[in-house]
C-alpha cells in the first residue's frame, strides 16, 4: 500500500568486473527533512526470465543529517561579589548551547553609572532649605539635550539644569521647588541624594504637611513603550498616606508609599512602565508628584528619568575591576565552555560598582535557553570600608605606664607600687 518514489536507478554495468571498491552514491534527501515513518530501500528487478547475468552489491549505508543551529543558554541571571579592598575573587559563567550547531560567542563590558551613597549619619533627615537659584545659559541647555540617551523623550531627565528648570514645571508647598543639589538640601543623613550628576527631585524633606511635583510634556513616538526611572525611599514615617506617584495624563501608572516595604533603603532602584498605550507620536502630560503628611519625615528621591532608552549593552567599555576568562570561545552543540569572571578590588574605592556582561553569539532566532543572541548579565561589585586603624593599648602596671617618644627616642617610665 506505500508509494515508492524512484530516486536513482541503473540499466547497465557500473565499473569493472569484480572490481573494487566499487562506485560510491550520495543522494540527496532534503526534499524529506521533516517528514516521518519514511523509509528506504534497494530493488533488484530483472524483467527477463532465466538469464540471471546481472547483479548487484550494496555495502556501507549512511544517513547523514546536517547539525541545527546553535542555541545560548546561559543559566546564571546575575553575578555579584563583595570584598575588601586590594583582593581578587573570580566566579564561574557556564555558556551552554542547547542546539546543534557549533555556537561562537564572545563577551564584551559596559560600564553603568555607581550608584552613589552618602553617609551623613548623624546629621539632619529633612531638607536644609530650597536649592539656589540660577540661570541656565542656552549652551548649557543645548549640551543636556545632546548628553541625553539617544532616543529619549524626556527634556533634562537627569535634572542638571537645576531650579528654575527650562524643561520642568516645578511646585513644592514649602521649599518652592522639589530640585535639589546636595550644596542647598543636604542629604538627608543620607538618606536623599542624586544617582547620577548633582541634581535630583526630593520629595517630602520635612515633618511638615508637603505636596510637590515636577511634570512636563513629552511626545512618545510610535514604537517607545517603556518609561523608566530610578526612585529610593530613603527614610519613612510609616504611614501608608504618604505617597510618590507618577501619572501620564493624569491618569495613575505607579505609586510607592510611606510604608512600602522598600522603606529605609538608601540605594536607587530602577522602575519600569508599559506606556505602549500612549506610544502614539502625540504629546502627553507626565508627572510625578507626592504628598506627605507631617506625621514623621518621608524622603522620596527620583532620578534619571528616560522614555525608550538605548538598550543595554549599547556603549560598550573596559571595566578596571572586572575580567572574563576567555573573552570568546565556541562550543559545541549539547555542550557547556567555562568562563571565569574575575573581579579585581585593586585600588578600588569602598563602594558599589555596576556592569553589564554582554554575550553575543551566532544563535540565529529566539528559543529556549535565554532565547536571544545577545546575552546581558548585570555584575555588582561591592567594596567593604578598611576597618579602622587600630592602636595598641596596654594595661596598667602597677599606678601606670608612661611612653614618651621624642626625635625618634623612645622613654619608657614605669612605677611600681
């Protein structure tokens, strides 16, 4: 009942009596590829009766089918290391390939913005006063729009050009504005102050009644779906009516609270919007504006402010204290390379440090493992502060013990009882 399709066939001698090797065949069979249950086979027919003066050998039968493509699959979603100073640790980075093909992939670096920590215990956690105002000259306006990410939206996301600000509507109950520089607000005890430049918005900053915001408009081509930005809920009342919201207009995408379980956290964290429903090429309101109540300071910070930022992995850079090993490679199909990520603390100041690892590779298409060829592994170094100098005491002998050291000379005067 199976159909046969005649793919080659001979009527006549091929090579010499009983002659060797014989005649070696390859057949094509793409036209196949993907089919099953098919199956393959030699027939001999002689439509002559009695004669028998033909025949045929057939030996060494092979299919051979061509490897599938490459497939990254890089399980670790995250690297991270904390030391001192002056020390060196490396980890372990498996490159799998979850396809046929051989994968060949290479690492490169992007260096992110340190996110800046300020230790100011013991000082005051509500703002000094407002900012100092001042002028903003159209160079310097010009140089915060082409130092913006590429495909940006926002005017001045960063709010460098301070208070008054050509780009944002600013309101602030108490202080007249939200801007701050560290020279004007404080830090809060450092629990408030910038993620990347000299300028932020601080919200709240006082145990009074506070309300404030910054807003402007923004055109969001067709396309950009995503807004972004860094926010740290530094210090808290614990009351759930004290809020940061943002809005696009005026309808509400996000808001934290006095009572957030992010509270008292003293780092910045990225938030990211779906805003594909206002992607629309028209102009819209955005704003971010709070309330607190007085009832205990809250300090909400919010920083670098951007709309379809450039992707990851897009400004490539050496990073000093971070090293792979190899920096490229293949591996074969069904297998897994080894790399080592060192990361060097040599010299390095006491602090947080951000990188990205960026893993590019021939896998073609998206599919399982990371499911695309561009591989971002965000990296954290943190360096510990040197503990303090020590300085050797030594304990009463007898009334007391004396040591002088004069010009190099040291006297040592002891009494006894």
């Amino acid at each position: 009942g199976s159909t046969w399709t005649t793919l080659l066939s001979w009527n006549g001698d091929m090579g010499g009596f009983r002659a060797q090797p014989g005649v070696d065949v390859n057949i094509d069979l793409a036209a196949y590829a993907g089919q099953s249950n098919l199956q393959v086979r030699w027939r001999y027919y002689d439509p002559n009766t009695g004669d028998w003066d033909w025949y045929a050998q057939i030996d060494n039968v092979a299919l051979s089918c061509g490897a599938g493509a490459p497939n990254i699959d890089v399980a670790v979603s995250s690297l991270s290391a904390t030391q001192n100073t002056n020390t060196t640790t490396a980890q372990t980075l498996a490159i799998g390939n979850t396809g046929g093909g051989d994968l060949h992939w290479t690492i490169d670096e992007e260096a992110l913005p340190r996110p800046a920590r300020y230790n100011d215990a013991g000082g005051s956690v509500t703002k000094r006063g407002a900012p100092t105002p001042h002028s903003v000259s159209p160079q310097r306006v010009a140089k915060l729009l082409a130092d913006r990410p590429t495909a940006n939206s926002v005017q001045d996301n960063s709010f460098e050009a301070g208070t008054p600000n050509p780009n944002w509507t600013e309101y602030s109950l108490n202080f007249g504005t939200t801007l701050c520089d560290t020279a004007g607000c404080g830090t809060g005890a450092g629990s408030a102050y910038p993620r990347t430049g000299d300028w932020w918005s601080w919200f709240g900053g006082t145990s009074s009644v506070e309300e404030g915001s910054v807003s402007q408009n923004v055109t969001i081509p067709s396309g950009s779906n995503v807004l972004s930005f860094w926010v740290m809920n530094g210090l808290c009342s614990g009351n759930v009516a004290d809020y940061l919201e943002v809005t696009l207009d005026g309808n509400p995408l996000w808001q934290t609270t006095g009572a957030a379980a992010e509270c008292g956290t003293t780092t910045y964290r990225q938030i990211s919007l779906d805003i594909t429903a206002y992607a629309d090429g028209a102009s819209h309101a955005l704003e971010f504006h709070a309330e607190t109540q007085g009832t205990a300071t809250t300090n909400f910070s919010l920083d670098d402010v951007v709309i379809d930022a450039a992707p990851s992995c897009s400004i490539l850079s050496n990073v000093p204290w971070l090293a792979s090993s190899p920096s490229s490679g293949t591996t074969i199909g069904g297998g897994s390379t080894a790399v080592t990520v060192s990361f060097d603390s040599t010299g390095v100041a006491a602090g947080t440090y951000n990188a990205n690892l960026c893993i590019s590779s021939d896998d073609p298409t998206a599919g399982p493992g990371n499911g695309t060829a561009l591989v971002v592994v965000p990296v954290s170094l943190t360096v510990n502060a040197a503990p303090p100098a020590l300085i050797p005491t030594f304990g009463p002998w007898g009334k007391g013990l004396l040591i002088l050291a004069l010009g190099g000379l040291a006297v040592l005067v002891m009494r006894r009882r």
